[in-house]
C-alpha cells in the first residue's frame, strides 16, 4: 500500500487577542524523557453521513481553538535566560497535512507493527514543530489520524487531555483551562538529592552491543495476550506461602515479570549478567501533595528493577513480579523529591546530560504502559476507533502494553528484539509460567 502526502501547512491557535510571548521552563520530568516526537496512530471506520473534507474542517477548524488553551503545542523549544530548556508559547503552530492511501483499512488492520504505519504519520525528525497531524483517506472510506507529540510538551496522561480537548471542540464543547506553569516538578533551591537514583545512571556499554546492533537484524512485533492468558499469568504471580491464593501483583507487574523472564531467557543470557527493566511511572498520585488536575506537562519517573539473570529465569514468576513491584512503591513522595534534585544537579553539573539514544538495550527492558490511557474513547463526532496504538518503533528492548483492539482485556504486548531472539520468545511467551 501506499500513502501519497499533500503539503503540510500551519495551525495556529485561532484567538491570539489576548496572547504574549511567554516561556514555560521544562520541570525535571521533561528534561529526562526522549527527545523524539511520539507517534499515534487512531483509525475510524468510514461513517455514513460523514465525507472526508467535512472531517478535515472539522478537525482543523477544532484544532485552531484548543491550541488557543494548549499554546504549549504551537510554541517552540528554546533556551531561557537562566539557560534552562523551556517552551516559547509563540504560537508559530502545528503540522497538518492530509494523505491519501490506495488501499483499505482492512488491508492493515489490526496495525501489525511495519515501516508502513510511519506513513500515516507525519515525518518528524529535526523539525522545530511540537506537533504534526496527519489525516489519511483510505478507499473504504475509513481514515486514519496520525498523531507526532513532541515528549518533552506532555507526557501520555498530557498528550491524551490534549486529544480528549480537542475532540470536545469538534462537537462544541466547553474546554478547560490547564496551567501554564510546571514549578511543581522543579527542583529545590539548593538541589540536594538524598538517594542513589541508579534509574537515571547511564549503563556501562554492553560488550556486544555495537557489533550486534550493526549485523543483527531486528524484528518488531505485536504480541497478543487474551484476558484469559493474562489471568493466568497473573495468578501465578503470588508471593511465596500466600494462604489465600489470590493474585498479589497488578496485570502490569505480573505480565512485566513475564515478559522480562521470557526475553532473557530467549537472549540466551549467561547467569552472572545484571538485567534491569526500567519502568516509567506516573507520580501524579504518588506526591504530596498530589498535582493538581490542571498541571500540563510530564509528571512521570522512572523506576528501576534489577536483578541476576539467574535468579529471575530460575525463581518463579512471584519473584520477579515482587522485584518489579518493589522498585515502583518505591517510588513515593520522597524519593521523587529526591529524583528531582538528582536530575537538577545532574543538569547542572554534566555536560552531556542524557542518555543517549541506544537502539539495543540488551540485557535491558525498558516497558512503559498505555493500558491506562483512554485511547479507545477519543471520539470526534464520528464514532471511536477501530484501533489505537503506537507507530513503528524498532528499538530492541523496548516494550509497550497497549489495550488492545479487541476491548475485551485482552493485551498487546508491542516490542522489538533480534530476530533470532524474537522467534525464541515466541516459542516461550504463552507457556504458562511457573
């Protein structure tokens, strides 16, 4: 199939009467995430009624008006006086672009992972936009809107308020303010970070990394986990001598500590090697006092769970739940303060703050969670969606659990490993773990 692009053209926010230059600092939860544009991908079936052009009025002309609350989206990046990353709310406006396919929706669903589903997104890398909006016409009538949000602007709960925003202003509905402010997440004024925060500590270079990562091919996939398998595996995540049998762990860190048993065990990894699985967590909840609802911007941290290859392939599943259970309530209000500081004076004091940009994280997971984010809601004016769910991203190691289109509990384990690795994995995933 192929996506041809019309030319892209500006959105700015539609009132920009009452609108002054104005910089947004970024917090310390902003400056640790990728710098990269995050791609989404919605598709709608054709809706009777309801023609193409009449969806791109209504979802530009919508878009115009909740830019003129979310301005973050239509700003850029810069430096601030202090020589902080910030936001420059100049409202200079996103990326929209209309697409047509010569194929139908069915001819790529369920949006399998494939260098096509980059297509349906606007191309992003090295632009200055924060946003880029792209809407495909397929010959069924169905469309796809493709979505790339800068990470640094918001994070999933962010970027999902800003959707539900902007859905709201297609069908006339009031919006809310947020606050263009993120002095909760900042640092102290003398930075004193008071735990070893090995979550933000760069790894040494694996050995094999840069030879495998040149002559090993990839394979990204789609792993469907039915509600009855993720009870399953859930269930045998209990904590040793627990009389009452009932599962003790979420289905995030059950099917985390599936997951990260499984993939280490297709890596084929010797027994003295550490392994960690980094997790981002959202700590909205989690600080005290909590963020208010209004706060915009990224309220996530990570946390990090480690181990011996050893002891995670040959303890039980409850093992390696509890270590990925340990290393999120550790994350409580102290030790994001903590956090906090530490990557403040990290900023401060390093020159090439940052991970850099690995595409090989073995022996290493990085997992980050959709599954709560109201993807399958975003509704228009024209009904929700078939699919929802994160373009192509080949990077070995990292997963993502999307709800999947099913809606019935089912679970979409997204990742990417060596393709020998891969087809290890699969011969692995679905037998019920021990």
């Amino acid at each position: 199939m192929k996506i041809e692009r019309g030319l892209p053209r500006l959105v700015k926010p539609a009132d920009r009467s009452n609108a002054v230059p104005k910089v947004v600092p970024l917090s310390s939860s902003d400056l640790v995430v990728a710098r990269v544009h995050v791609g989404v991908i919605y598709a709608y079936k054709a809706s009777k009624g309801v023609s193409f052009d009449h969806v791109v009025q209504v979802l530009e002309g919508a878009l115009g008006r909740v830019l003129t609350e979310y301005r973050e989206w239509a700003g850029r990046l810069m430096i601030d006086e202090t020589g902080r990353p910030a936001i420059e709310l100049n409202d200079d406006g996103v990326v929209f672009v209309e697409a047509v396919a010569d194929g139908c929706l069915q001819d790529v669903f369920p949006f399998d992972p494939s260098p096509l589903l980059q297509s349906m997104v606007p191309p992003s890398r090295g632009v200055p936009e924060l946003l880029l909006v792209q809407v495909t016409k397929f010959k069924c009538g169905g469309l796809t809107l493709g979505v790339a949000r800068y990470h640094q602007v918001a994070d999933g709960t962010g970027a999902s308020q800003f959707m539900n925003a902007w859905a709201s202003a297609c069908k006339g509905l009031p919006l809310s303010s947020i606050r263009h402010d993120r002095a909760a997440l900042m640092p102290r004024d003398q930075p004193t970070p008071t735990f070893d925060h090995i979550e933000y500590v760069i790894p040494l270079p694996k050995p094999d990394a840069e030879v495998t990562s040149n002559n090993r091919p990839v394979a990204t996939k789609k792993i469907r986990f039915s509600f009855d398998m993720v009870k399953k595996i859930q269930s045998k995540a209990v904590k040793e001598n627990d009389e009452r049998g009932f599962p003790t762990y979420s289905t995030f860190e059950s099917l985390t500590g599936h997951l990260w048993r499984c993939i280490t065990k297709a890596r084929g990894l010797s027994g003295d090697i550490e392994t960690r699985t980094t997790i981002i967590c959202d700590v909205r909840r989690r600080l005290t006092p909590s963020i208010s609802e209004d706060y915009y911007g990224n309220a996530i941290f990570r946390s990090c769970a480690r181990t011996l290859v050893t002891q995670l392939t040959e303890e039980p599943l409850s093992y390696a739940a509890g270590v990925v259970h340990a290393s999120i309530k550790r994350l409580d209000n102290d030790y994001i303060r903590s956090a906090i500081d530490y990557i403040e004076h990290r900023r401060q004091n390093t020159a090439s703050f940052g991970r850099p940009l690995s595409t090989v994280l073995s022996p290493d997971l990085k997992v980050t969670s959709w599954l709560q984010m109201p993807l399958y809601k975003l509704d228009f004016g024209w009904g929700t969606p078939v699919y929802a769910g994160p373009s192509y991203v080949p990077f070995e190691g990292l997963i993502i659990l999307n709800t999947s289109h099913t809606q019935d509990g089912s679970v979409d384990a997204i990742l990417t490993l060596f393709e020998d690795d891969m087809a290890k994995f699969e011969n692995i995933c679905f037998e019920v773990p021990n």
